[in-house]
C-alpha cells in the first residue's frame, strides 16, 4: 500500500460507469413496471452500489479506507442497456477513482442478479473511469520559465563546520522533484544583520525565490523571522500558516515556529524550519502549489517608497 502520510487532504471527486445489456424487451418492461421477482431492480443495486463505494477498501488490499463524503448513483434507460453512472466524493489525501468503478461493478452485479431467472442472456459492458477531479494533479501550476532560485541555511554550528547541512541539501531535492534548480546555496551564522544583509542582497539580484531554512524557532539564537520580517514589503501569513497547520498534524511542536513568509522587492522570501523533518514538511505542504503565486503575482511589481 503506498504511503501517502506526505499528502495534503483536498475535495476530490470521481465518475465512473457501468453498462447493462439485457437480451429481451420483456426484461426491460418487467424491471419499469416493478415486476421481476426479486424486488425493485434499480433499488436494490442503488443501495448495493453504495455499499460497495464505503466497502471498497476491505475487498481490495491496495485500496486506503477513506471519509465518503457522499455517493450518486445515476441510471439511463435506452433500449436494451442499463446506463449505471456512479459519482464519489471525498475530502482526502488520494482519489477515490476505485471507489466509484467498485460501486459500478458491483451495481451491475446486482442488477445481473436480480435478473438472471427471467434473462439468461444479459452482459456487463464497460466499467471505465469517466472522470475524475480534485488532488495534486488539479492544483500543480507549471512554471512558464526557470525561476532563479536561492537556498540559505541559517545555523551557527553548520557555520562553523562542527556538523553537517540536511535541512537545505533536503529543500534542494524537493525542488528538483519540480525541475527548480538553485542558482545560490550558502550557510550563514544565525546573526541579525548577516540574515538581513544577505536576503537583500539576494532581493536586488533578482531571485525571484529565496528560502532561508533554520532559525525559526525559540532558541536566543533563533533570529531568522525577527531578520526578515522587517524587510517584507508584501506579508503574506497564509503561506507559513499552511506550513504550520500541516505540520501540527503529524507532530504536536509544529506549532512552535515562528517561519514568515512575504516580499522582498520582487523576491519570494520563506523562513522554512531547520530541522530535516520540519524541512521536508514545510516543502511537501507548499509546493507545487506555491508556484501559483508567481502567476498571480505577474501583475505586482515592488513599487520604490
């Protein structure tokens, strides 16, 4: 079972379809006219097909149990074939594309059941993914042209050669997973006015993104945020407040950093934690989706005071 502990929950939704060939008239006007034996034909699987999307996990072993949300199940009568359209929704961390297939199947199946004494002859056709909507694949901007990018790592003892970079060299991988390749890569001592010197130096050469990663947290040698704030033209809370809230939900001292994230001129600026762990979440919460806001931003351009 793939590990999706990594992913953000997101509205997702999916339809699937199913169809249903009877051989006789006789079958179709006997399931219109509520006469076949077994009970309401299009009821029955209704609530077998419903049961079957909640149940999806427990009959396939790759499948996550996942909140539904909530669940249609549509039919179209047209001569001879029973139309089964099944819609699945979830707020979750993966699709739930399977789910409405398995209600399709099993709503065929159960048509197919209740029918077989009076139609020896009927087929199931063409279960398929109509569509699907919602996940990563729905909020991943493309970057239209490289972003000049710069990773800072913010840290005494790294600084000083008495231990080694994971935090930055992690932030670096992660971007690549999105073809950003880093233009500028330092290590810097946790001092006030190295931190502030080098974002705007890094601003006024035209780095569109700069992450700054250590620092954040309550240590007196914590000073990164108290750095950068200042500098921000444009704050912008959300960014950190995704971060955080991603965090707080796989450890309980998410809630103890302090990263901002704004403007500087033209210039991205993140204040990413220092620890690989908090690092890596940080990146896994905000991007791709953060690359919407250098389209968003195309039409702001830093105004001198």
């Amino acid at each position: 079972m793939n590990n999706i502990a990594y992913k953000s929950s997101s509205h997702r939704t999916a339809t699937a379809t199913a169809i249903v060939k009877l051989s006789a008239q006789a079958t179709m006007d006997a399931i219109l006219e509520n006469r076949v034996p077994k009970g309401n034909v299009l009821e029955f699987a209704r609530a077998a097909g419903l049961l079957a999307v909640k149940k999806t996990s427990d009959v396939i072993p790759d499948c996550h149990p996942m909140p539904i949300e909530g669940a249609e199940i549509q039919y179209k009568l047209e001569g001879l074939e029973i139309l089964i359209e099944v819609t699945v929704y979830t707020v979750y961390k993966t699709g739930v594309e399977v789910e409405a297939m398995h209600g399709a199947a099993i709503t065929a199946l159960t048509i197919y059941d209740m029918l077989k004494p009076i139609d020896k002859g009927i087929e199931i056709s063409t279960i398929q993914l109509l569509h699907k909507k919602g996940g990563k694949s729905d909020f991943n901007p493309t970057l239209e042209k490289p972003l000049k990018t710069a990773v800072v790592v913010c840290s005494d003892s790294i600084a000083a050669g008495k231990n080694n970079d994971t935090a930055g060299k992690a932030i670096m991988e992660k971007l690549k997973q999105w073809a950003v390749e880093v233009e500028e890569y330092r290590i810097i001592p946790d001092e006030f006015a190295i931190i502030q010197s080098t974002a705007l130096e890094l601003s006024n050469t035209d780095f569109q993104l700069v992450l700054f990663t250590g620092g954040t947290g309550l240590s007196p040698r914590d000073l990164t945020p108290d750095a950068i704030t200042p500098l921000l033209s444009r704050n912008i809370p959300g960014i950190m407040e995704a971060a955080r809230n991603y965090g707080q939900s796989r450890t309980p001292y998410a809630m103890l950093s302090r990263g901002v994230a704004g403007f500087i001129k033209n210039s991205l600026v993140l204040t990413l934690p220092g620890s690989l762990k908090g690092a890596e979440e940080s990146m896994d919460a905000l991007f791709p989706y953060l690359f919407h806001l250098f389209r968003v931003a195309e039409g702001w351009r830093h105004e001198p005071e």
